[in-house]
C-alpha cells in the first residue's frame, strides 16, 4: 500500500471518528464544545472571502489591461483624419450588403458620426474581418 494510499485512509477515518463523535453529542454539548471555533471560523471567511475578491479584481485588471493592449494595436492602422476614416468605412460597407443593411439608423448618416464613434465602428469592422 502507498504511503500516500495509507495516509488518506488514516484521515479518513480520523474524520470517521470525529464525525460520529459529533453526531451522538447534544445541541448543548456541540454549542459548549465549539464556541471558542466561531470567532476563528468567522477570520478564516472573512479572509478567505478577501482573498477571492483581490484574486477576482487582479483577474478582472489584468483583462481589462489586455484590453486596453488589445485596442491600442488594433488603432495604429487607423486613418488620422476624418475624412480617411469615412471613406474606409463607406468602402468596407458598400462591399457588404448585409452589412449596410444591419447599421443601425444612428449611424446611417456617416456626416455626422463623432471621431470616437467612426474609430469605434472602424475598429469592430477590422475585428470582424470585414476590413483588412
């Protein structure tokens, strides 16, 4: 039998025994018996909660810093004036039919998108293979 074998075997049935115990004892006897473990078992959750919300925010950092990456590639291959960034997007819709059928009506009249949403628009395209 492997060391490692024995040693589950062994806790298991530690916890066996631990368990039984627990389950012939009164209410009384279990409150008695484990009132000084809630003040420790309420630092270990609160720790343990802590540390799940700084792993999550690290995670959700670092995506949103891959993102931001991410975009700023995709942005040096846009045109830098406005008029550039017009006629690319008017070319890669006049290629796709159903494309030009799916801009929404915000954005049916190009003359009067914002920069940021002409570059945001452009950017979703490249994305999308729809510019190369």
């Amino acid at each position: 039998m492997s060391k490692t074998k024995s040693t589950r075997e062994e806790l298991k049935r530690i916890y066996d025994e631990i368990a039984e115990s627990i389950a012939e004892m009164s209410k009384n006897e279990i409150r008695d018996e484990f009132a000084d473990v809630q003040p420790i078992a309420k630092k270990i959750f609160k720790a343990a909660t802590e540390q799940v919300a700084k792993r999550r925010a690290q995670e959700a950092r670092r995506r949103y810093e891959e993102n931001v990456r991410a975009s700023k590639i995709h942005e040096d291959w846009l045109p830098k004036d406005y008029a550039s960034k017009q006629s690319l997007l008017l070319a890669a819709l006049s290629r796709s039919a159903q494309l030009r059928s799916g801009v929404t009506a915000q954005f049916r009249d190009f003359e009067k998108m914002s920069d940021e949403d002409l570059d945001s628009a452009l950017i979703q395209m490249k994305a999308l293979g729809l510019i190369d």
